[in-house]
C-alpha cells in the first residue's frame, strides 16, 4: 500500500531546476495580481472566456465534446443539455463556478472532492456518485486494438482510507512552512489520480481540485487563462509525465519529478498567456490595436488571423482583421500569402 509522505518536499530531493521555475511563477503571481487590482474592468472580459474555455477543455480532455455553439450556450445556461455529453459539460460548468464562487471557504477534504464529483455527474441519470465499489484500471490501446493494463490505482475496498490518508498528509504538508505550495499542489494531484477514487470523472476532479488548491495559495491566473485548456493543449506530455510519474507508485518507488515539471510548465503557460494578453503603454493598457500591431511585430513567425484570435480571445475577429489592413495599408506590416494562407509579419520582416 502506497504511503503518503511529502517530507522529501525539503529534504533537498526536488530538482532545482523545479524549485526555480515555482520562484518564477510565484513573481508573476504578484504582478499578475497587481494587474486584476489596478484593472478590473479588463480582468471580466478575460474571465468570461477563460470560463468557456475551462469547461470545454477539461471535458474534451475525456473525450467529451459538442460544438463550440453548444458550448456557449451551456456556459451561458441559456439552454439545457440535449445529450449524456453536455449533461456532463453542464455539471462541470456548476462545479467551476462554485470553486470560483467560494474556494475562500471551501476545505481540502474527501468531502469537497466528493461534492465536486456529485456536481460533474448531477445532471446524468443513475450516475454513480462517490467513491468507486469495484476496483478499476487504467488501460492503454496498442495498434492493434489490443489493450494493456498500463496501471491499478487503489482498489475499491481501500479508497477510503488512501483518501483519508492523502487529505491528511496534504494538512501536515501544508503546515510546513518549508514546503513549497506549488510542488505539493502537484504531489497532490498526482496522488490523488494514482488513487482513482471514483468509477468515472477522476480526471475532471482532479482538475477542479487543481484550481481550488491553486486559487487557495493565490495562484488564480486560471481565472483568466484556461488551466485545463493549457493540458489539453500539451495533452500527450501531460498523460506521458502521469505515466511516468505513476511507476512504482504502489510500492512507493515513483518519481514525482515528471509529473511536478509537466503541473508547473502548466501553470507557467498560462502567466506567460496571461502576460501576453496584457500589454501596457507606459503607464496604461494598450487598446486593442495596440495589442493586435504587439503581437505581430513581436512573433517569431508568420502570424495568420486566426492564429491571433487564439492569442487574443478577447478581441473581436472583425476586429483583428481591420487592424491588420490598416497595419499594411500604413506599412507597419506585410502580408505573405493570400485568402486562407495569408500571414502577417512586420514591414521589415525579409520574407
């Protein structure tokens, strides 16, 4: 049986390398909330889109999809869910926005963890909430068709109590001052998945878990740059350092290490994100075309329009292609290409 023991945390086993990148996320932490202070008005058109983002993402991470369309609308609760797939896109939207609304308040317990789950699934008829009954596996699909065990989490008779024992050692943990948030925030994660605690959902909720321990320690650029939306983007490193990380976890033989390096470049992304999306003019923040002439002169490669509608969600598409003719018309920028394989690099770009 796995033993849930974070003491390695400061006995100096993590690579520095990890402890220096959670020093630079904790910087842009504290410029990234002295932005949502001074702007708040900027901040509600970031968090709006993060929002959809979030709840569509984490959802297709599973495999569970409708249209961008549906989406919206969901988000908006405008609509009910038609199908099993947007009952369950509906649930994690309520689950996302109570974590927004009260992760002040919320405890990290098998309470929460289980709430969180019973959110996901309350709109699916007959779901099985709560800790699994039978014990399950985590497979893998060679070439072949074929599957392959490629891990047990803990069996259903000792979920209970891996449960109990893990939100404890999160507590103990937590209480050192010595141990760095970010890092245990990863162990806790990782553990929590090695766990599988229920039938279906664990994935969600351990993503729904991410950001309340996240928002708890300060660290709510998820508010406004999809967390979940980073890991689907980098969805075959995040499964990769899991399975990397999830080795020997039984036998308390695993390496938190790729796991810790993948939830902090994760979480470094969406700063980076962030920071992109806010561009100050000396003391004020740019106006849209400003950000729109930004991202062009500063790209290290050819940017197409919808390549800068990803980059800046909250700039109207109309919008980014009239400040984009006006960037050429002005010989600010070059046009390379035509109709769907026109890209836009500076005037004095040699291309």
């Amino acid at each position: 049986m796995h033993s849930f023991d974070y003491t390695f945390l400061v006995n100096g086993s993590v690579p520095m390398r990890l402890l220096n990148t959670a020093t630079a996320i904790g910087e842009l932490r504290v410029q990234g909330k002295h932005r949502s202070e001074r702007y708040p008005a900027l901040m509600e058109p970031l968090e709006a889109i993060a929002r959809v983002q979030s709840i569509k993402t984490s959802n297709a991470i599973e495999g569970i999809i409708t249209t961008d369309e549906r989406i919206a609308e969901l988000a908006s609760g405008t609509t009910a869910p038609l199908d099993h797939d947007e009952q369950e896109i509906t649930g994690y939207r309520d689950a996302l926005d109570y974590i927004h609304r009260y992760y002040r308040e919320l405890v990290v317990s098998e309470r929460t963890a289980i709430e969180l789950h019973r959110m996901i699934l309350s709109y699916v008829p007959n779901a099985k909430i709560g800790y699994k009954t039978t014990d399950n596996v985590i497979a893998d699909r060679d070439e072949s068709g074929k599957y392959h065990v490629r891990f047990r989490p803990t069996s259903a008779l000792d979920t209970p109590e891996d449960m109990e024992q893990l939100m404890l050692a999160y507590a103990i943990a937590h209480d050192d001052a010595r141990v760095n948030k970010l890092l245990l925030i990863a162990c806790f994660i990782l553990d929590f998945l090695c766990i599988h605690p229920f039938s279906d959902g664990n994935g969600r909720v351990s993503r729904l878990l991410s950001l309340l321990l996240l928002y708890q320690e300060g660290y709510d650029v998820g508010k406004y740059v999809s967390f979940e939306k980073q890991i689907n983007d980098h969805k075959a490193w995040y499964y990769e350092s899991l399975r990397e990380s999830s080795q020997g976890w039984q036998e308390n033989q695993s390496d938190y290490t790729p796991f810790m390096e993948n939830f902090l470049a994760m979480l470094l992304g969406c700063y980076q994100e962030f920071d992109s999306r806010f561009l100050l003019v000396g003391d004020r923040p740019a106006t849209k075309r400003e950000r729109v002439e930004h991202a062009v002169q500063e790209s290290f490669f050819p940017l197409a329009k919808k390549d800068l509608i990803k980059l800046l969600p909250d700039i109207s598409p109309s919008t980014i292609e009239s400040v984009l003719g006006a960037l050429v018309k002005e010989g600010k920028a070059k046009k390379v290409g035509t109709f769907r394989n026109a890209r836009y690099v500076p005037a004095n770009d040699s291309r």
